[in-house]
C-alpha cells in the first residue's frame, strides 16, 4: 500500500473498498482475511511486548482476549483475528456479537468459528454475562463499526460501547474505534481506545482534538488495496484540495547553513507585541527566533521596560511608531502578535498593511490575528483570495482552536469535531498558511494541501510555547525558506524539542523549550 501518509475520510475509504471488490473484482473476503490476519498480527505483538498496557488500564495477564463483533465487515475483521488467535492456541478468548443476526460476511466468519468449536455471547441476550466477561479480559477487541457507520452509533451496539468502556480492560479497536465517523458529536457513543489497528488507509476522525485522545497507539495494516485506487481517489498531484497527510517530524529539518554564514545572512526577525502584563511573550518569540537560527532578533514591545526580561542577546525597545518603522526597514520577516492586546489597534494594522506590501514574510499570532477582521465567513463564496490576501507576500497564521474559531464566527467545538474544511477555506480565502496548533498540530496551504503532525504531549500545551513557535516560524522565513515549508518546518521541530525535553526533564517552561530547539535545529545528536 503507497500513499501509506494520507488521511482519508470515512466515506472515501468506504469508495474505494467498493471499487476495488466491483470495479477490480477482489473478493471481499479476500480483503478481509488480509485485513484480519494482519491486525492480529500486530495485536499479538503488542501481546508480547513487555508494559504497553496503560497504566490507567486494569489487566487480568490470565483472562481471555474478547473478541467483540459488530452485524457488518468491522465485526467480520474481528472475527477473522479470533480464529487466527484460536489457531495458534496461546490465548485463551472469547466471542461476543452485538446481536445474533450479523451482515452476510460477517456470518460467514462466525460460522467457521461456530464449526471450529467456540461458542458466542450476544450483548442483546445476555449483558450481565457479557459484562462480566469484559470485566476480566486480558485484551478487547473491539469490532463493532468502522467506516460503514452511519450517524452516531445506536441501539445494543451503544450499550456495548459503553460496557466495554466500563469494564476497565485494554481495547484494541479494529479500523477505527467504534462510534468514530467523518462528522461526529461530541456525545456521540464511541470506544476509547488503547491501540487502533487501521485497516487500509489512515482515517482523518482518528487526527481530530475530539478523536486522537480516544484512539490511542496507531498501527496500520495492508489489506491489499492497489494504490492506483487511492490515487484517482484523491487526484495524484501535489496540489489537491482533498490532500491531507500525517507528516513525520522527523522529515523535515532547516536547510543547512553555510559555515561562513554571519549573522547578517542568517535573517533578522522583528518581533512586534507585548503590553503590560503580557511582556514575557513577544521575548520568547524572540528567543523562538535566535535558537531557530536568526542572526539578530530586534523585539518592539508595548510592556513596561525590563517586563519579562528573559536574555541579553535580544535587542528590545519600547513600541513606538518610530522604532516600528525602524524594523520594517531593518527585518527580513515579522512577527506580529505575541502578547500583543488591543492598544493601538490602527497601527498595528497599518504595520501589517506596509509589510505585505513590502513582501516581507509575516507571521501573525495570537491577538494579531483579529487584525484580519472583518470576520470571515467561511462559507461567504463572493469573497476571493485574491481580494483579501492583498498581495503575494507570505503570511503565516498561528491561532490556537479559540482564535481559529473567533476568525471563523463558529465554535472550538466545530474545529474539533471536524477542522479540515475550515482550515483548507481559511488558507485559501486569506491567500496564508494557517497553522491550527493542539496536540495534533495542522499545516494547511493556500493550495489546499494540509500537513497533519501526531505526538504533541501535555508539557509543549504550556504558556509561551505558541510564542516560541511563532518567533522559530519567523527565523526560518527569515533565512529565506518558503511561508509552508518554514511552517511545516517550525512545527515538526518545535515537537521533536518538547518531545524530547519532555522524555529528558518531564515538565518545562517555553524557555526551556527554544533552548531544546536550539539543540535540535543547530543539528545537535
Ligand atoms: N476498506 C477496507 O480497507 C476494508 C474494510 N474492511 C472492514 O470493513 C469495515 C466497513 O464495513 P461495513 O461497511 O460493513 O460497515 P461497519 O463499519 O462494519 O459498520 C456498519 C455496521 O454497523 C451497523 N450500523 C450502521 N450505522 C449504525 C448506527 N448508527 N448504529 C448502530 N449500528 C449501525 C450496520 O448494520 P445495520 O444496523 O445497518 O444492519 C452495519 O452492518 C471497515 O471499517 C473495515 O473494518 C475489511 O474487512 C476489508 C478491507
Ligand atoms: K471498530
């Protein structure tokens, strides 16, 4: 399977099954066996790996594995690895359906384990049982709805979810986590898993705030899809809107620098921010700057003199309208916004104005981003790129869910049940690259592609770290790097430092992190 980095809805996913039983005429049952032979392998070997439970996870390291299939392919996949399980005859298991009649395939399935020997719990007979049964179990399995869902999970399979939920065992969910879809609710019944073994390509619900906390550990699985499928599925260019990829941070590192490179030619970022009370901020962005790389970093600051004064290598004077023209001239990018409030909204706008019609990189963060207002409308279809990016300077925006929402007149909520549209329409509308930063952080385009990083951990969600992200974005801009790729950039290594301060020191401060980043930008081991 190529293309293993793309994200895919649900509903496309489902296409292209579709096609390549009807159009390529590859038995269903051929894709299941592969489907349920391969997520049992990875399940036995996370079996044998030594401390992958959670530790919030109750284990019984005796009880059985339980094998929960739902009427459809989800339970039929299931049920595929219970008779892998069985056949090698080291785990103990047991079968639980929702409900006694199942979909055609899956039957099919049950009935070789029924010939095989096992017998069943049905959820709908006998939930006291079953129940109980979830309460010991060493592992769940956990196939009751995949990409067929369609609304939120109802009826027996509900009461299911929420017994396996209760009952305190590891879940390993097939596809998806039962209950995930394309557009969800908040309150939507659905599997909390430990582990979700993805059959096929990756699924977009499983990279949203609402589902990446639910899906656990994401292992992917070849059920032997051809990849010319997903190709004319999702259009082989570089450039279609419907492209969203997870990213390795690992991928993306700055372009290297010369080693006769002075400070001049390593960029100068201006930072523009702060008011009183909030004059740490525009600093970190600064430092953000210097251990990304910048040769020089000068910050206008509306907080009081020596508020939030944090290193010497930073050229900081008060904000006024002199000294910010002074960094229009003297900045090869800006960064505009960290720990800025309202005072002197005009100007601040006005600085905007001459610095994309300078074309100098901007990125624009926190409060700054109002400045874009009038408020967007994201659906407004009259309202064209081009009118509103007001030239081909670069622009990178940097909001948290909350500003993204303020921008876009809906709700945290929306973004996290489902931000790929908004943000593709953000991007193109404002002609900027617009970076939704949580613990999955998106990087979408203005060409519609959209860049998805995995593995932010509670110590980088501390104050000043969107800071240092922004003052990094703008040192890369700075040295001349392209608005997406230095975004892209920016974030994968903003990650890989709070990763690795937080496996090295546990909590940290934003300090602590432009420092790491420091490390790993300059290309330490
Ligand atoms: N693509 C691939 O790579 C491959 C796909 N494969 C696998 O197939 C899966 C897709 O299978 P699918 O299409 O049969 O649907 P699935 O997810 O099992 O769930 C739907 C079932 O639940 C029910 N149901 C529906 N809505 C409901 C609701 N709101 N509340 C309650 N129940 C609801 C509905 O039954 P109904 O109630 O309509 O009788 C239906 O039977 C996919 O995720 C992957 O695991 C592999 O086998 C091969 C390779
Ligand atoms: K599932």
């Amino acid at each position: 399977m190529n293309e293993q980095d793309l994200l895919l809805s649900s509903a496309l996913m489902a296409d292209i099954d579709r096609a390549a039983r009807e159009e390529l005429g590859i038995p269903g049952v051929v894709l299941m066996e592969n489907a349920g032979r391969g997520a049992w392998e990875v399940l036995r070997r996370v079996l044998q790996e030594e401390g992958t439970t959670p530790a919030e996870r109750k284990t019984s390291p005796e009880g059985p594995l339980v094998f929960c299939a739902g009427p459809g392919n989800n339970g039929g996949d299931a049920l595929v690895m219970a008779r892998w399980a069985f056949l090698e005859e080291q785990f103990p298991l047991a079968v639980v359906t929702s409900r006694a009649g199942l979909g055609a395939a899956a039957e099919a399935q049950w009935e070789i384990l029924r010939r095989l020997g096992l017998s069943r719990l049905v959820w709908e007979e006998e939930p006291g049982a079953v129940r109980e049964l979830l309460g010991g179990a060493r592992m769940i399995v956990d196939g009751l709805s995949g990409t067929g869902l369609s609304g939120a999970l109802r009826g027996s399979a509900a009461g299911l979810v929420e017994a396996m939920n209760a009952s305190g065992a590891p879940i390993a969910s097939v596809d998806l986590p039962s209950g995930f879809r394309d557009d969800p609710d908040p309150g939507d019944p659905r599997v909390r898993a430990d582990l979700t073994i993805v059959t096929g390509y990756l699924k977009r619900s499983l990279f949203t705030a609402l589902g990446r906390p639910g899906a656990g550990r994401i292992v992917q699985v070849d059920p032997g899809f051809p990849p010319s499928l997903v190709r004319a599925a999702v259009g082989s260019g570089g450039s279609s809107p419907s492209q969203v990829r997870l990213r390795n941070p690992r991928d993306l590192t700055p372009r290297p620098v010369p080693a006769d490179a002075h400070k001049g030619v390593r960029g100068k970022v201006g930072v523009v921010g702060g008011a009183p009370g909030t004059g740490g901020a525009p600093l970190l962005a600064g430092l953000g700057a210097l251990y990304g790389g910048a040769g020089m970093v000068r910050v206008c600051t509306g907080a009081a003199p020596g508020e939030g004064w944090c290193d010497p290598s930073l050229m900081v004077k008060a904000d006024t309208r002199e000294n910010r023209t002074g960094i229009l001239d003297w900045a090869s990018a800006l960064v505009i916004g960290p720990g800025w409030t309202d005072a002197g909204r005009d100007d601040l706008r006005d600085l905007l104005g001459e610095a994309r019609q300078r074309s100098l990189p901007v990125v624009l963060d926190a409060q700054a981003l109002r400045l874009l207002e009038p408020a967007l409308v994201v659906e407004s279809p009259q309202v064209s790129g081009a009118e509103k990016s007001g030239g081909e300077a670069s622009l990178i925006l940097t909001p948290h869910p909350g500003e993204l929402a303020a921008m876009l007149g809906c709700t945290p909520r929306d973004l996290a049940c489902n931000p790929w549209e908004a943000l593709r329409k953000t991007a193109e509308i404002y002609a900027a690259v617009v970076v939704l930063k949580g613990s999955v952080t998106c990087v979408a385009d203005p060409d519609g592609r959209i860049s998805v990083f995995d593995g932010g951990c509670p110590a980088l969600a501390t104050a000043g770290t969107g800071d240092v992200l922004a003052g990094l974005a703008g040192a890369l801009c700075a040295a001349g790097t392209e608005a997406a790729e230095a975004a892209r950039t920016a974030v994968a290594l903003h990650l890989r430092a709070g990763q690795r301060l937080a496996s090295r020191a546990g909590w940290f401060t934003a300090r602590d992190l432009a420092r790491s980043l420091g490390e790993i930008s300059g290309g330490a081991p």
